[in-house]
C-alpha cells in the first residue's frame, strides 16, 4: 500500500498551518476593532454627558414655576427636561416654546399646583438632576 510522499506532507500540512493563521488574524484583527469602536462610542458618550449641566435659578408653587441655567458647555433640549415634585413626575412646558437652552442661557418651566414645603427634581437628559424645596 502506497502512502502519501513526504514532501507532499509537508505542503499539506504547511497550508493547513498558513490557514489557520490567516482565520487567527481575521479574527482578532475585527476583535481590536470592535474594541477600538465601542472605546470611542464610550468616550464620546461621556464626554457629551460631562458637557450637560445647569443650575436651578428659582422655584416656586402654585402654580409649580421653575427656571434653569445651563452651565455646561452643550446646548440642553427642553423636551427632555422632566420635573418630578416628592418623587412623582409631572408634566411641565416650557415658557415661550423654546426648544434648546444655549450655554449661559436660562428657560422657565411651568406645571401644576403644588405644595409649599415639596422637593423638586429637575432631572436633564445626560441623566444629571438636581433637587430644590419649593417655597
């Protein structure tokens, strides 16, 4: 019974060799880039959340009235502004319609009657909230 040569063993297994590390490489090559990717989907997240902050100028009741400052460095959305009074959500507008808060800029909310006494928290779209009582 004949066998297969030597040299023909060799090659065969050489192209075995040489093709698993062409798969090797493939597959860490698209590894580091799914890596690199989400490393820059990441740092591009947080840095637009660290460029969305403001301050609460002034709060008060009857009817719930409230005016931001945005501090940061990104212009904030009004419609993604949300107002909870003692934990509760509650629907607020923005006066004069404006859509986004420039840096510097203030804007005035708006929303149903609430108690003397009662915590708001205004909470932005990076997540960031602050809290006043209500006077």
């Amino acid at each position: 019974m004949k066998g297969v040569s030597a040299v023909i063993a060799v090659i065969l297994i050489l192209m075995i060799v040489v093709a698993m590390a062409a798969l090797a490489y493939t597959w860490f090559t698209s590894m580091a880039t799914d890596l690199m990717e989400g490393a820059g989907e990441n740092i591009e997240h947080s840095t637009d959340q660290m460029s969305k902050s403001f301050s609460i100028i002034s709060a008060s009741c009857t009817p719930l009235q409230f005016t931001i400052m945005n501090t940061g460095t990104a212009n904030l959305t009004t419609a993604n502004v949300q107002a909870f009074v003692d934990g509760t959500v509650r629907t607020i507008t923005v006066s004069g319609g404006v859509a986004s808060i420039a840096s510097g800029q203030s804007a005035t909310f708006t929303g149903p009657a609430c108690t003397d006494g009662q915590t708001l928290r205004v909470v932005i779209e990076s997540g960031a909230g602050l809290s006043k009582t209500l006077e």
